[in-house]
C-alpha cells in the first residue's frame, strides 16, 4: 500500500467505503457481517487506515457494523469519516430536523442528536474525518441554515476534538456550487470527496470540480471511482481497446490508476463489496502506477461510448422510499443493456420479479430528487415501460 498526504496525516491511497458491504442473500440492505469483517481485517492487515461510512449507507447499519469490526485494534490505528446526512433532512420548528419524504419512518431528532447517535453507533469518542453529506445545489439551504447551524455546531466539536478534520462530500450538479461554497466558509473545510472517474470527468463535468477543490487549496477524495461497479465491467469491445495497450488488466485497474494520475487525490474510496475486489484492489495500490496522457486519451474514447447510459450507480437512496418497492437501480441497469442493445431478448418483466418490473411504477414522485446523479427516476420508468 502506499500512502498519500492529507490534513498532516499518512492515508491510505485507497481507503475503504461502507457502503456496498456484502449483504445476506435475499436482504436489500443488511449486512453479512462474517463476511464484511473478514474484509475490514485483510484491509487492515494490508495497510488501508481509511474508512469512510454515512448515517444512512446500509438503511442505518453500516455505521453500526463498523464501529464493531474496527474496536478491536488501536483507537490510532485507523482512521474514521462519517457524515452528517442534511441531504435527506428538512427542518422543522425549533431546532428539530426530520427526514425527507422518501425516509418516512425515520424518527426526528437534533443537530446535535445526530451527531450523538453517530458516535455511539461507531463506537468512537471522535470522529478523524467528517463530513456534510452531499452538499448540493438541494441541500444548500439546510447545511446553511442561519437557525440550525449545522456548520456552526460542528465547528464546536472540532474545537472540542470531537471532529478532527472536517470536509464535505458533493454530488452537486454545478463546480460553481462548489466553489461558492467553499469561499464563503474559507478556512473551515479541509478536503472535499465528490464522485471522480474518467466518465464523469466529462459526463458530471468532474473535472470541473476538481479543479476547484485544487485551485482552494484542498485535497480530493475520491468516490465511485468505478461508478459503482460500472466501470469494473466494459462491454467486450471497449475491454479489447484497453487489451491492445495492457493485456492483462482488468477494467477496475484501469480506472483506479486514471485517479492515480491525478495530484489532487489524496484518498480514493472504493466500496467494495466483495474480497476478490478488496484483494485485487490492494494490489493496484501497491505502488503508484498512473496512467499515461496517451492511456488517458484512450479511457476518454472508453467513456464518450458511455455517454448515453443512465448514470446510476446503485446508491440505493431512491429504493428506501418506493412504495411499490420496486428494485430501482436494477431497472435501470436493465434499461441501459436494453436501450443500448446489449440484453432485449433477455429482459422479460413477466418473468421477473414484480420488483423488476418498471409497469408497476404509479409515478408518485417519492424518489424524484433524492437521487445524487438527478436522474429523472419516474421518467425512465414509463419510457422503459414503454419500450417493454
Ligand atoms: S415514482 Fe415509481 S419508482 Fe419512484 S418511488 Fe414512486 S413508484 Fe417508486
Ligand atoms: S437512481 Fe439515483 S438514487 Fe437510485 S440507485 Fe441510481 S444513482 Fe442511486
């Protein structure tokens, strides 16, 4: 493993991401706890000192799994980001945030309140690195809330030693969010995560924002590095574009060297969901091996074949609140293969499970803007519907 500099600190080049973990057969959400500490403890023993997990990744339980796998070593030892979730919440009378529609069920509770519960879950007195989860152009309003005062109240905990380091995660649509933002709070955040990989260098203007974070001064952390698994798995003929200049790399590797070559990256966050990926991961991570400019150019040629495909990348914050429970990232995937030919003959939703069939959407709107990537959930549905 080799190491990277951010905030005075020796991180991990790839760090760990809790929210993909294994998950026990047939379960949405729930974890297979056997399997995903035996993954933190090969982590650990390789050299990853960075993870990274959220109040809601895993409907809540992530949190609570990692608190658990990591109290056995050192305090020291390791390295914890966890977020503030104000992306999902609203505000209500007096101090109190409840979440949004999609969430309902989710109990109410205080700035503060939250943040108690986070450190109790993770079973930690502080936290090394925290974050305000997806500052976005929605989100905006609630993370600057004059009455709430989130920033404000969290500031408080660094002073306290409670946060040691604290940043933002961002899926905004705009760079220009990004860079307002930090300039009107100069001084107060120390890193940035956002989703970078070589398709969203273009497709969600990445480079964009990356560039901004550089120009203040701070340093990147990376998510969706492989989009969600996207990136891990290229159709055949853009696989063999890549063999005629590496054999024997896998479609991961080729992303995660991209962000190699990138300065600004300090951490790249993969949410790993299996050992093989742990295992093959660590190994790109032996030692820095950066894409070329010419390797690069290549990976963009990759990405513009792409550039049409739904940009889902299997969050899962839509499913929670579907009252048709219906398994959204799946159908999207299953709507890319379609629409870009790749699987029609295959996908019959009479076959399915009614959980994969996009007829069944009633267009209630309860996943619409909860999605980071803005993807027109219920649109897809009755275009696929459609097409079906
Ligand atoms: S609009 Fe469709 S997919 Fe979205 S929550 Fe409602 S039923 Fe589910
Ligand atoms: S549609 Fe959006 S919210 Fe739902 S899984 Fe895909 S990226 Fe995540």
């Amino acid at each position: 493993m080799y190491y990277n500099e951010m905030a005075g600190l020796k991180i991990s080049a790839l760090g760990m991401g809790n929210m993909r973990l294994p998950k026990v057969e047939g379960e949405n959400e729930k974890i297979d706890r056997k399997r995903a500490e035996e993954m933190i403890d090969y982590a650990m023993a390789h050299g990853i000192n960075y993870y990274d997990t959220a109040y809601r990744y895993h409907g809540g339980e992530s949190e609570l799994f990692i608190g658990e796998a990591l109290k056995k070593y050192p305090r020291e030892s390791f390295y914890l980001a966890s977020k503030f979730p104000g992306h999902m919440m609203v505000k209500k009378e007096g101090g109190v945030v409840g979440f949004t529609s999609g969430l309902a069920g989710w109990p109410d509770s205080t700035v503060p309140g939250v943040f108690e519960e986070q450190l109790k879950k993770c079973q930690v007195e502080y936290f090394d690195f925290y974050l305000l989860h997806n500052l976005c152009e929605n989100s905006l309003p609630m993370y600057d809330d004059e009455e709430l005062d989130i920033i404000g109240y969290l500031k408080k905990q660094k002073e306290l030693g409670r946060i040691r380091h604290l940043g933002f995660s961002s899926h905004a649509v705009s760079a220009a969010t990004i860079d307002d933002f930090l300039t009107k709070h100069e001084g107060v955040f120390e890193f940035v995560q956002i989703q970078l990989n070589y398709l969203d260098w273009k497709l969600q203007d990445a480079r964009a924002k990356y560039d901004v974070i550089v120009k203040h001064g701070l340093k990147v952390v990376v998510m969706e590095g492989v989009r969600g698994g996207r990136l891990a798995s290229l159709p055949e003929e853009e696989m063999k574009k890549l063999r005629t200049v590496r054999p024997e790399d896998s479609a991961a590797r080729w992303a995660l060297r991209f962000l190699q070559a990138l300065p600004g990256v300090a951490v790249t966050l993969s949410g790993m969901s299996s050992m093989e990926q742990l295992v093959e991961n660590i190994e790109t991570y032996q030692e820095p091996d950066p894409v070329t400019k010419e390797e690069a150019e290549l990976l963009f040629t990759v990405a513009d074949s792409m550039l049409s495909w739904v940009p889902c990348t299997a969050c899962r914050y839509c499913t929670e609140g579907c009252p048709m429970e219906l398994e959204i990232p799946k159908i999207i995937a299953a709507y890319n293969a379609v629409k870009n030919g790749e699987n029609s003959a295959k996908y019959d939703p009479d076959e399915c499970d009614p959980s994969l069939d996009p007829r069944r959407c009633i267009g209630c709107g309860a996943c619409q803007g909860i999605c980071p990537q803005n993807i027109a959930i219920p649109d897809i549905m009755t275009e696929f519907a459609g097409m079906l």
